[in-house]
C-alpha cells in the first residue's frame, strides 16, 4: 500500500529581550552561573506578582505579522498546570484558546520530494509563553536526585504552531528554514538551534494515499538540528509504516529522538488539553493590542528574505541558486550588500561585480567560515577587505588564483591585500620583460611540446604557458602569458623553417 505523510510542526523560539517574560530578571541565561538569574516571580514565591514584558508581545505581533496572521483585538494568558517541576509556580503561563496570532502561512519552495511548489504551509496559531527551568538528572546507585537551574524559566517563549500541511520531512526542512530565517531577519531571536533559543516538536501521521481523514499521530521531540528534525522524520514514517504493515496501530504517544543511535522511543503517553486544567491567568490583565499598535508593527517590518532574494533576482541579476544561498542569514545578506557597495561599480558593470562578490562568499569564505566554526557576522575577514581584495583583481594586480591565497591568508591572521600581496611575494607580474626570461626557458626545457605545437597541435601553448605560470610561481599574468609563449613558438617555427 502507498501511504501519504503528514507533519505538522510546534516550534518554540525564545525572543532576545533583555528581561524575562514576566519579571525584571535578566534573560541571559546562558551565560550566568546556575540560579543567578531569579526573583521572587520566576521562583514562584508567594505573593509575588508577574508583569507581561511589552517587547515579548510587539516581538510576537511582529512574527504573527510576518506570518500573515490575524491579530485579533482580544488576548489572553492562561494557566497551563501540570506536575513536572521545571517550573517553581507549578504551573507554566502560556495562552490557551486565544492566541496572540492566528491563521498565518509560510510559503516553500516544495519540490525536494514529491509536490511541486511554491507551497503556503498554514499556521495555526503564534502565542506567548514562558521557559522553563533546566533539570538535570543524576540517577545513579539507586540514590538518585535531581539539580534544578531556574535561569532558564520565565525566559520569552514564543511558539508558532504549524497546520498539518507537510507532506514529507524534505518540505519540513524547508518550512524549519523560512522560519527560522524569518525569526532572524526580524531580530526577535538568535534562533540558535543548539543553546536551544530554536526548537521544534514534530507531530507526524501517516495515511492511505487518497484517503481524507488523518491517520493516528505521534510527537517527536529532543531534536537539537535541523538534520536531527529531518531524520528523526524519516525514521518514524518508516516505523509507523512498520508497525501498520504489521498489522498494529499506531499509538498517540510522545517519543524522543535519541541522536547516537538515530531511533526514537516511546516516552510517554500523550497528554490531552483537558489534562492541563488550563484557565484565564488570574494574576494577569487581558491584552488589547489595537488596531493602532498592530498598524505600528506592521511599518516597523524590515525586507524579509523572499522580497531580498526577488530584488537580488531582479535589481542584480543573480540566480535564483545564489540568491537563495546568499539571503537565508540575514547576515550574511548584510555581508554582500556591504562588500557589494564598497565595489563603487558603474549600474552596467553591478551585475558582474555582483556575480563575482557573491562567488567569493558562498565559495571560498563560506569555505573558511565552516572550517573554522564562525558565522558570517564573526568573521574574521570584514567586507571592507574582501572588496579591496577584488579591487586588486580587477585592477590586474593579483591574479584570481593567487588571491584565494591572499585571502586565506587574511582570514587567517587580519591584515589588509595589499601588504599581504607584497609580503608573499605574490604580486602578479604584468611586465613582458619579466615573464619573457620564463617564456625562454620553457620553451629550451619542452623540446616534445614544442615539436608537437609545429606539428599543429596548439593546445601545446597552453601546456607552456602553464609551464610559465610554474616558473613565475602563478605570478605570471595569465593571458600575457599566453600571447608571450605563442609567439615564441611562432618564432622558433620559423627559425626552424630556416627563413
Ligand atoms: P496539541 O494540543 O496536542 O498540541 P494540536 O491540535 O495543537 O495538538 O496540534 C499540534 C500539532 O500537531 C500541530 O502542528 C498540528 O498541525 C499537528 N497535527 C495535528 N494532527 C496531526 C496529524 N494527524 N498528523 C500530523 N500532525 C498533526
Ligand atoms: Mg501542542
Ligand atoms: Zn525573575
């Protein structure tokens, strides 16, 4: 039987506002000591009274704008009890049946497997909530306990829940991506995947293809990358196809995706609405944002990366290929238009110096970034000098070639290309009387190449000409290089001809 898949994802941003959700704390936790970042609110001490942080909730109207949500005129934040003890309160803040936003999409490209895009990927809803605190278990010899870091808890949540419009973990990844670009285009999150600011629960079902109804659904969850989401996806299509070829049901359950062995396993049951015993915060007002504050937002929103990579398309001439690479990071968009700028090229030569800028970022320095483990924002090698660099090719002084040395070397220890060029001795030589001696003895040491270019076999020159290149130390400019060596050979042809 062929079976269709359906996913649906829950993602969980934290927003980078400097306090927590309802308290004055600091909500940089990463980097504080355990429990450094509390008071009497996020302890959940008695008497102590949360207050709404205004930046979480323009933080989150912005998304749900950016979302293409409504925002309706009336919030709430409601009670969400449960037993685990991550959270000093007993219980979490978070919203129930009126969200901040509703009925938003994210558009993909579709494609990868199966259905031809573009796609609009519903969602269903964008609230706010709150973190909660790191436990830390140490079972050991029977005479186990538990640490509790409250840092974490009370930190902005935003959770942006997807309908169940995904049809294969190919299209997962690419909604997982918009979103995530998204978050950060808008600065409403670092949406570091692996210190957590950014994490996604996926709910996934299978169906008999053709069929209208939804197939019994299991959550996965402890997937700390997009790759972990991707396979952690295929895994459980494939179980449940197992288990349901089998003969069996599948069960509504959580399971956890366990990395080093790349399963996921039953964890729990699942729990239903009604087992939260949600109701209205109490200890909290009710929301009107207003038409007025919701118009606001709506200017403040920047150019996100669909209308970049169109106008890169469209003002720059760039592929949908290198558009697409280049506008996914924010930063790294910044970085091109900066470096891009810095060329000072004419409106007739912008395309080609666009194509040659964007060439070097997703190549080389892409390249080093990975090898080195920085993002675009840290790099060592500011746009600044990759334009000087350029400016060195363009102006003849360094050929390609021996620039990507240059620029290794400058990402490697700073400097500018010009000093390092020098340096290294890797200046390209554009003077007919420095390339000729090399001309002269590549020609006396190639006796074969040389019989065979009189024979008729150009390409021949071109073997000599990288003879010289290999003399000169690629110093050598290349296509003078080339007019150098054939007509020497045209001169030893004749010579040999006795005229
Ligand atoms: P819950 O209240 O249990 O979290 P929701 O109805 O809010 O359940 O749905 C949570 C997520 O599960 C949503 O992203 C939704 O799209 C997805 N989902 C719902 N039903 C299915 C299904 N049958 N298969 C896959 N995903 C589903
Ligand atoms: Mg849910
Ligand atoms: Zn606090």
């Amino acid at each position: 039987m062929q079976y269709e898949t359906v996913i649906g994802l829950e993602v969980h941003v934290q927003l980078n506002t400097r306090s927590k959700m309802f308290c004055g704390c600091p909500a940089d936790y990463q980097a504080a000591a355990p429990n450094t970042r509390t008071c009497p609110v996020c302890l959940g001490l008695p008497g102590a009274l949360p207050v709404i942080n205004r930046r979480a909730v323009e933080y989150t109207v912005l998304t749900g704008l950016a979302l293409h949500c409504r925002i309706p005129d009336f919030t709430k934040f409601d009670r969400k009890n449960y037993p685990y003890p991550d959270l000093m309160k007993g219980y979490q803040i978070s919203q129930y049946d009126l969200p901040l936003a509703l009925d938003g999409f994210v558009q993909i490209d579709g494609d990868g497997d199966g259905r031809t895009g573009p796609l609009r990927i519903g969602v269903e809803r964008v609230h706010l909530e709150e973190d909660v605190a790191k436990l830390q278990h140490f079972p050991d010899d029977g005479d186990g306990y538990s640490l509790v870091d409250v840092n974490r808890s009370g930190v902005p949540l935003m959770e942006v829940v997807s309908k169940p419009d995904l049809r294969s973990p190919e299209e997962a990844r690419q909604y997982l991506t918009a979103l995530h670009s998204l978050v950060q285009y808008l600065g409403v999150s670092t949406g570091n995947m692996q210190d957590g600011n950014f994490r996604c629960d996926a709910n996934v079902s299978i169906r008999p293809s053709g069929s209208d109804t939804f197939g019994t659904r299991t959550e996965v969850k402890n997937m700390n990358s997009f790759r972990a989401v991707y396979q952690a996806l295929q895994y459980e299509v494939e179980r449940q196809r197992r288990v349901i070829e089998d003969g069996g049901a599948v069960e509504q359950e959580t399971r956890g995706w366990v990395e080093e062995r790349e399963i996921t396993v039953s964890q729990r049951s699942k729990e239903y609405a009604h087992d939260y015993r949600y109701f209205p915060e109490p200890d909290l007002p009710p929301l009107r944002i207003g038409a007025d504050a919701v118009a606001q937002l709506q200017a403040q929103l920047p150019e996100l990366a669909p209308q970049r990579k169109a106008r890169f398309q469209a003002d720059l001439a760039l592929s949908d290929y290198d558009a697409g690479l280049l506008v996914v990071s924010r930063d790294m968009a910044d970085y091109f238009e900066t470096a891009l700028g810095l060329r000072n090229a004419a409106d007739a030569e912008r395309p080609a110096a666009a194509k040659e800028v964007a060439n070097w970022i997703l190549g080389d320095l892409s390249r080093l970034l990975n090898q080195s483990g920085h993002s675009i924002a840290e790099s060592p090698l500011p746009p600044r000098r990759l334009s000087e660099l350029l400016g060195l090719i363009a102006g003849g002084d360094l050929s390609t070639s021996l620039a990507k040395t240059v620029l290794e070397e400058m990402y490697a220890s700073g400097g500018n290309p010009a000093d390092i060029m020098q340096a290294k001795g890797l200046a390209q030589i554009n003077d007919t009387g420095a390339i000729e001696s090399a001309v002269v003895q590549a020609i006396a040491d190639n006796p074969k190449a040389v019989a065979d270019y009189i024979d008729g076999k150009e390409s021949a020159a071109r073997f000599l000409m990288g003879q010289v290149m290999r003399l000169t130390k690629g110093q050598a400019q290349p296509e003078l290089a080339l007019s150098l060596v054939q007509s020497g050979l045209e001169a030893e042809k004749l010579r040999r001809q006795g005229i």
